[in-house]
C-alpha cells in the first residue's frame, strides 16, 4: 500500500495530488444505462424509436429515459474525445469516470481518451445497483466482494491491468437490498485496508445518505474519504442536509445541467435547476463547509453531450462558475471546491 499512499491513480499510473487541476468528481465517459429505461409516454413510441435529430431533440431533453439510443454513451467515443479536448482547454485538468460493473465498463477506451488528451481520468471500482447485479455478484461474500475491490486497484478491472483509482460509484436503491449493503460493507473493508477514495450513489430517498453512512461507519469505512453523490436530488430540506454535513462525507452536487420537468426514475422529485444549485453550494459554504463540497454534471446519456446540442463536460467552467462568482463565491472558495476538495480526496491515504 505505500506505493499508492499520497498518490492518485489514474487509467495511465499514479500521479502527484498537484498535477490534477480543476476536477470533475462525478462523470461518465463510455457506459450504457439500458437497465434503467423507462417506455414513453402514450402515442411517443415512435418518437423514442427515432435517431436523435433537431426536431426530437426537446423530447429527448424531457424524456431522457425513454429513447434507446439516447442510452448509448459508449457509441460516442469520438465525440467524447473532442469534449475532453475542449474541457482541457477551458481549464480542466481532471475527472473521475464512475462507470462500475453493471454499466458497461470499459477501461480501454478510459485510457485512450486519456492518451487522446491528456486528461486525468480516474476509473472506478465496484458495482452500480441492485437491478444490474449479475446472479454471481448477488451470490459473492462480502469477503469475496472485498477481493475484488481491492484487486482492481491494486492489479486492473475487467481482466486487465488498467487500475481503478476509487471504489463508486457505489450504487444503492431505496429501500436498500441486500446485495447491496453486502457491497457496502466490503467498500468499508476494501477501504480500510487500501486508504483509498469512495464515493456512493444513494437511493432517491432523504433516508438513503444516512443509512448508507451508518453502515459504512459500522464496517469501518473512513467518512472523510467517501463522497455522498446526487444530493441535489436526494435531500432538499436545509436542516436535514447540514444535519447530514455533520457526519463529515463530501457532499456532491454533481447534476449541473440537468433540468427536468419530470424526473422518470423517480416522478416525486421534482428536479432542481442549475441556479437552486448554486445557491445551496452558498448555503453549504456559508455554513462552513466549503472544504467538503464537490461538483460535476454526471453526464450518462447522449442528449447531454455537446455533439447535440448539450451543456458537455466544460458546463461548470464556462457557465456555472462565473454565475457563482457574480451571486457572491469566491475565486478562492471555487478553486478549494474544484481543485482543492477533489485533489485530497483522491489521495490515497
């Protein structure tokens, strides 16, 4: 372990914490998200069955999940490059691809979009939801589950010897399943015996981010080290999130540039814009917790890519950080979130 301590691992090798820059904590590059299709609406069957094209596109915007190609990230790996291309240019240094197994991983393509363009890309470890969890994976120890966690950071995922640099995203449902919290569980083992980072994606309940914590606690996880993802559609009420701030996680707005009228995988929730976000990452540093907040887009469908017509990866650099710099953030405060934050917690401890 101590050729990693006070290192972050990258699909290319390790590098120094200073060399990563302004980091995305939260996207996807190559992926496919067929688990999670919603059938459209009556009379759009033949909507969803269209290509993606100008005078679909809106459609799509709304109803995301329910267009099959739209699910297809990983067919557009030249149009990703050029993104990255285009994020390095406008400042960008560095992202952690959280694809895991269930998602159609593919850590090939994560180190020649690398090699491509000189973006630190940091892959993860482990296994997204209950519903994409193959037979053999439910059936797993947590021991057994530990060993493979630990095994593709320390020798390469997927049969090969491209090294994870985190275990997540880790997913979850609501209410929680058992294979779930088996995989928690060894994300706590692997973790306590690797110092590495984590990060979960929890269900769509305000419940989920603190069950998951307590669990992780009781395994022996290290909180400071584990990113809780997707608060911005999971707690909305202001006490209840600086009450879950206490536990001591980093807390991840990492939908920018999601707008929803209808969020399909959870109608409840109504989905909040860019500029709710932005004021609950100042409610979050005026609280004082600026030195646990991450952003990223989580991008993990076409329709967001700025082939078409989508706010991309540079989303944050180009339009949400001069927005927060007029409604009253810092430049300081802007690079601990995204230079700072990101760079320790990828750190190997």
């Amino acid at each position: 372990m101590s050729s990693l301590s006070g290192k972050v691992q990258t699909v290319l090798g390790l590098v120094e914490p200073s060399q990563l820059g302004r980091t995305l904590t939260h996207e996807h590059l190559t992926m496919t998200f067929d688990s999670f299709y919603c059938p459209p609406p009556p009379c759009h069957e033949v909507t969803s069955k269209e290509p993606i094209m100008m005078k679909n596109l809106f459609w799509i915007q709304k109803n995301p999940y329910s267009h099959r190609e739209n699910l297809q990230l990983n067919q557009e790996v030249g149009a990703i490059r050029e993104e990255l291309l285009y994020f390095k240019a406008k400042g960008g240094g560095a992202l952690v691809e959280n694809t895991t197994t269930g998602l159609s991983r593919d850590v090939h393509t994560l180190k020649w979009l690398a090699e491509q363009t000189g973006v630190h890309i940091i892959a993860g470890a482990g296994f997204y939801v209950d519903a994409t969890h193959s037979a053999a994976t439910r059936a797993m120890s947590v021991e057994q589950l530990t060993d493979v966690l630990i095994n593709e950071i320390l020798h390469g995922a997927d049969g090969t010897s491209i090294k994870c640099g985190v275990i997540g995203e880790i997913g979850c449902s609501w209410p929680l399943t058992d294979s779930e919290r088996k995989i928690l569980e060894a994300t706590a083992h692997a973790q306590a015996q690797l110092g590495c980072p984590v990060i979960i994606h929890p269900g769509r309940n305000p419940g989920a981010p603190f069950q998951i914590i307590r669990i992780l606690q009781e395994a022996g996880a290290d909180i400071s080290k584990t990113v809780m993802s997707h608060l911005d559609r999971t707690i909305f009420d202001k006490k209840e999130l600086l009450e879950f701030a206490q536990l001591g996680c980093y807390l991840e707005y990492d939908l920018f540039g999601t707008e929803l009228l209808n969020y399909q995988l959870s109608p409840d929730i109504d989905m909040p814009d860019d500029n709710k976000r932005i004021r609950r990452v100042h409610f979050l540093v005026d609280e004082g917790y600026e030195d646990r907040i991450l952003m990223a887009h989580d991008i993990h469908t076409k329709h967001r890519l700025m082939k078409y017509g989508g706010h991309g990866y540079s989303h944050i650099l180009t339009n949400i950080v001069p927005k927060m710099l007029l409604r009253g953030l810092t430049e300081r405060v802007l690079d601990k979130i995204l230079i700072e934050n990101p760079k320790q917690w990828l750190t190997f401890k």
